[in-house]
C-alpha cells in the first residue's frame, strides 16, 4: 500500500529518503521512482541504516537493479536516522548551487531569455517521498536487538516532515509485535495527529480483523495551503 502511495506522487528529479533502508527493498522502488534518465532531472535517494551490513545488503540490491551512474544516486548513509535534517540539509544546499549555476549559464548563453528572478526550470525542491518501515531487519540471521528506538524515530519523522516539498508524501509502517514497538507506533501516529490541517493530511491505516498487524502511517503534504471554513 504504502507503494501506490509513493507511485502517486514521486516525480523523476524527486530527492527520496528512506530513513530505514535495511535490505534495500524501499531502497530500490524508491529509485526507481525519482531517478531520471537521460534528459530529465536527475533525481537522488538517501538511504540511513545504523548497520553496515544492511547498507552492504542494499548497495548490491541497487547495484543489481540500476545501471552505475544511478545507482552512484542513492547515498547511504551509516548513521542514525536523527541525523536526517543535516544530511537533506546538505544535500539541498549542494542541490541549489547546482541551480544557480546552470541559472548563470542560462544567463551567458541566451541572455535575453534568462530568468533574472532566481527561480530555475527544475522540479519543486525538498523531500518528494520519506520512508520509515520501523523495527529490526527481519531474517535468519539479523541482529533483533538493532531496533528503531522512539526519540530518535520521533525526531526524525518530525525532520522529515518539515522537508517535504508540496505534494510529497512520508510513510511510515510500524511494528506492534517487539518490546517498544506499540509506544513508537503511537508516539509517532500523535505526533502527527498535531499536524496543521491547512498543510498536511494525516492517517493512519490499520488491518483490524489479524492480531500485532503492522501500522501505516501517512503524511500528505497539500500542494497549496488550504483554508477551510466549516459552514
Ligand atoms: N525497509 C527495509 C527493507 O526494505 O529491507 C527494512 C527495514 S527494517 C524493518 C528496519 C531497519 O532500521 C534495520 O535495518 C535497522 O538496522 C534500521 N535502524 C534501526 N535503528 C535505526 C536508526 N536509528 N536509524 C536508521 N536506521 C535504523
């Protein structure tokens, strides 16, 4: 489900985060989504694990799937997803200056065409899709005791959020099987309930009728701010 939801709203030139990468399965579609061929926007996927041997599992998963030059588009990133802001902030940042110089070569090259207002022909800036599937990585032979903890989800939902472009969209699945995992699910379905209507959509979907099924959680951002009067 939280798939269709991605294939609605990603757009080629997208940046995509997945805040959990893991064996790389989310890693992989959300590539597929925003990475642009030849002609279009290129398109980025940061991908966090705390594990180096989940960020191994997902580099060979992309490796296999993409050709080399997008696959040098998915950054993994060996740290804690709390640290989501910093690194989208930079990846941002090097995103703009890229802007403006490819603005400055407009400029040069046909100046009677060049946009002087700053803005540039490219897709809407921030977060197309954010992913968190919570938990540890499932199999065999993972370490169960590298689990998503609550303040550091919580912080990062809350990052991931702020950075979504209009449009864009943040899933998260949560556990309610392992110890702790029912108070993260929560933590992070409250804090998203205290959304501002007039900017993000907020739900949660849950299969009722099977025991410790998995929580999705979605944030919607509007396209455009909306205020509504209840007559
Ligand atoms: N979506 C993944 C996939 O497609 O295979 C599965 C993710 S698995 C349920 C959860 C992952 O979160 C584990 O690989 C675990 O190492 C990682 N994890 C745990 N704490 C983390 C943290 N603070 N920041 C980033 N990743 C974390």
């Amino acid at each position: 489900m939280a798939h269709a939801l991605w294939r609605a709203v990603a757009r080629k030139g997208d940046l995509a985060v997945d805040a959990t990468a893991g064996n790389g399965w989310d890693t992989a579609v959300l590539a597929e989504l925003v990475l642009g061929d030849d002609g279009e926007e290129p398109g980025a996927v940061l991908a966090f694990d705390v594990q180096p041997s989940a960020l191994a599992s997902t580099r060979r998963r992309v490796d296999e799937r993409l050709d080399a030059e997008k696959a040098s588009r998915v950054q993994l990133v060996l740290d804690s997803h709390a640290t989501l802001e910093a690194h989208v902030g930079e990846y941002e940042g090097a995103r703009r200056a890229a802007d403006d110089e490819q603005i400055v070569a407009a400029r040069d090259d046909a100046r009677d065409d060049a946009r002087d207002d700053g803005s540039s022909s490219v897709a809407s800036r921030g977060v197309g899709v954010a992913c968190f599937n919570l938990g540890y990585l499932p199999g065999a032979d993972s370490d169960k005791s590298v689990v998503t903890e609550t303040t550091s989800t919580v912080r990062a939902v809350r990052a991931a959020i702020a950075a979504l472009r209009p449009g864009g969209v943040l899933t998260v699945v949560g556990y309610v099987g392992h110890a702790g995992g029912a108070e993260e699910t929560e933590a992070v379905a409250a804090l998203v309930a205290t959304l501002d209507p007039k900017t993000f959509t907020a739900a949660t979907h849950a299969v009722v009728n099977r025991e410790n099924c998995p929580r999705l959680i979605v944030v919607h951002r509007k396209e455009t701010t909306v205020e509504r009067n209840r007559t």
